[in-house]
C-alpha cells in the first residue's frame, strides 16, 4: 500500500499511555497539531504514530476528519499494509473461529477484536459478507479482498458499505457483490433452521453476537407463552417456538423481517405457535396493555439507542421507557431477556435502569443470569468499547 518512508503523527505529552496500554484509537485532540497539522494527510494515509518525544508507538491509518483520527493496526514500526498483512490477520482470525465452532457460520473478522479496526466480516460458509467502515481500511480494500480470497476462498462476497457509520468517515454508502452471492442463505442455530436475507437484511444478514444468549433461553421459555419484541427474522422467536414455548408473539415493523419469519416458522413446522405482529415496538406493547395481553416470557431486543456519547439521556430514557412497557405484560413470576447493544450502555447501568423500572410498576426484580457477547466477538481488553453487547435474564415478581 505503500513505501516504508511513512509520514509520523506526533502526539500531545502525556497522551501516549492509553496506546501503550494497548488501546488502538487516537483521538483528534491528543494530536499534536503544531508539530502534525493534520491538515497535511489525506483520509487513508498509513502513519506512524509517535510519542511526544518521537519514540514510534506503531503504526496505523489517519483520517483528519474523524474525532477517532488515528487507528493502529500493529507495533511495528514502519509495516506496510498489503495482501500478506492481511492474510495473517484473518488467518489468526480463522483459527479461532474453527476452534470454537463446528460449522462455518460466524463473525469471522470482528474490527478491534480481531486488531483489525475499521472491518467487519460474517462467515455463511461460502458467502462472506464484508463491511468497511474507516477510510483506512478503504484504501486497503484490494488487500482485504484479496487476503479473504486467498485465505478462505469464498464463493461470493457481499459487500455492504451501507452503514452510516461510513458517512463520519465521509465515505460513500454503496453496496457490491465479487463471484456468486445469492440473495439468501441457510445455517442452523439451537436445532433451528433459518433462512437469512443478505442485501436485503439489516446490517449483515444475522446477528451472529447473540447467539449463546437465544441458546440460553431455551430454558426459559419451554411451556411458556413467549413475547418477541424486534424480532427481525425470528432468530429468537422461532427458536423459542422450536425449544418448546406453547405460543410466541413477533413483534416487528419491517414488512420483509415478517415475511422472513413467517416463512422460517413454517421451514420449522412451528406455524401454528408463531405468529406476528406488525409494528412499531412501543406502540404495539402499549396497545397490548390496554388489551390486558400477558406473557410468561418478554424477550426485548432493540437496536442501539445510544450511537453516541452525546444520546445518552434521550437512550437511556428509551431503554426505560421500553423495558417498563415490557414488564407491565409480564405474569407475575415471568421473565424478561433485555438486551443492549449500545456500547456507551454498561450492563451495570442496564441492569440500574431494570431495577428503577420495576420499582416504578411496585415489582421486585431478581437477575438470575447474565449474557454477553458470542465468542465469535472477543473484546480486546484495553478497549472497553469492544464489550457492547449484554443481556440480562431477570424474573419480576410482586414487591
């Protein structure tokens, strides 16, 4: 990608002891801009970062017009990031993977935890999904693709840079496709078959992170009536259904997710127990209080509503105001599953919001177990922002 004469960014004294701790970002204003205007570099450019007193930390990609400005991608000093680098990288990433499961269906490159930042790529057996969303990582996307042909041999990749992630990095959203992708594929989760719309789905295809979370609600849910609150394809809700819950409600407004859903519950002979709902989530829980509807089980899976450091308050608020309705539907004894993928929410602070909201409705709230994410997204311990998923499994009971 490029030469070993590569241009330095120079930090702030004092700003250096969070990378040595082994964290990969730099901010904008821990740059030393007198030294490295950073003016001078083009969204993309590798670079070796520096100490204030020009000792080199490692050596990464820049973007002046991102808040995260700098990411390391390695401690070497100077390394060029070219298809052999990256063959490593996913090598690494693949051993792994094949360690912990049997099948070839799983986050395969999962950004920072993989100490590949700024790349995400999801693993249906032939068919790789891959999403790009830092101008470095798009400078080196030849590489990339190059690397995941060479290392896993794919019959197809999609592309999906459409997340609006990209836009902070002044990137275009676009999609693509190399070789053979086509528009569904097949895996199998809990004994349960599902078929997975790719283009057409939310993000990549399957959200690989929650999957020993839906394993451990099986228990919860066998001769229970079950409510699926975002319910996308089923990944939960058909899973309930085939784990033995006499009636499970899907709650979601996207008319292609209840298409998908429809026709996964009949692919698992589990018609008859599933049915959906079409949707906003707060709206169809609040019509379902005044029906007097109950549950035994209330699963509530939303997307994040805290994306920035700055909707904390209003997300907060939401994760509340969603998780209240959720209880006020519940049996007493029943079970609520609530989960956050928001990672400026830690699950200390859901589990705060749970509390206050059954205090709220005079209910006792016990938490009986806590998830995390897949193993197919290991946190890198010197980023706490790699540890974004939780799930608490909590029984309400009158105070």
């Amino acid at each position: 990608m490029t030469g070993t004469q590569l241009a330095a960014v120079i930090l702030r004294k004092n700003k250096d002891r969070r990378l040595r701790a082994g964290h990969l970002w730099v901010y904008s204003n821990e740059v030393d801009t007198r030294k490295t205007p950073l003016s001078g570099f083009e969204p993309g450019d590798t670079v070796v970062v520096q100490t204030s007193t020009g000792k080199p930390i490692g050596t990464g990609y820049i973007n002046p017009h991102s808040l995260i400005c700098a990411r390391l991608l390695t401690r070497r000093t100077p390394a060029v990031f070219d298809t052999e680098f990256f063959s490593r990288r996913i090598e690494t990433a693949l051993a792994l993977r094949a360690t912990l499961y049997e099948t070839p269906h799983y986050r395969l490159v999962y950004g920072e935890g993989d100490d590949l930042p700024g790349l995400v790529v999801d693993r249906y057996a032939e068919v790789l999904v891959v999403q790009i969303t830092t101008a470095g990582m798009e400078r080196c996307r030849s590489a990339i693709l190059e690397a995941l042909q060479q290392v896993v041999k794919p019959r197809g990749i999609l592309l999906r840079n459409d997340s609006p992630v990209r836009r902070l990095e002044q990137l275009e959203l676009e999609t693509g496709t190399i070789g053979e992708v086509p528009a569904k594929v097949n895996l199998e989760e809990g004994g349960t078959h599902f078929e997975v719309p790719l283009g057409a789905g939310q993000k990549t295809g399957w959200f690989f992170d929650q999957r020993s979370n839906r394993l451990a609600m099986h228990k919860y849910v066998k001769g229970r009536r079950v409510l699926d609150v975002f319910s996308y394809i089923g990944a939960w809700g058909v899973q309930a259904a085939r784990a033995g819950a006499t009636e499970v409600c899907c709650v979601d407004v996207s008319a292609l997710a209840q298409e998908v859903l429809a026709s996964n519950a009949a692919a698992n002979g589990v018609s008859e127990i599933v049915r959906v709902e079409s949707g906003g989530a707060f709206e169809v829980l609040k019509a379902m209080r005044g029906e007097r509807r109950r549950f035994d089980v209330v699963i509530v899976d939303p997307p994040a509503f805290i994306k920035r450091r700055k909707d904390i308050r209003n997300g907060e608020q939401a994760y509340s105001r969603l998780n209240q309705q959720a209880m006020q539907l519940l049996e007493s004894g029943g079970f609520l599953i609530s989960s956050s993928c928001s990672m400026h929410l830690a699950a200390e602070r859901l589990q705060q919001i749970l509390q206050q909201s059954a205090h709220h409705l005079g209910l006792r709230l016990q938490v009986v177990e806590r998830g995390f994410q897949a193993m197919d997204h290991p946190v890198h311990p010197a980023i706490p922002e790699t540890a974004y998923l939780k799930t608490l499994f909590c029984r309400l009971l009158p105070a």
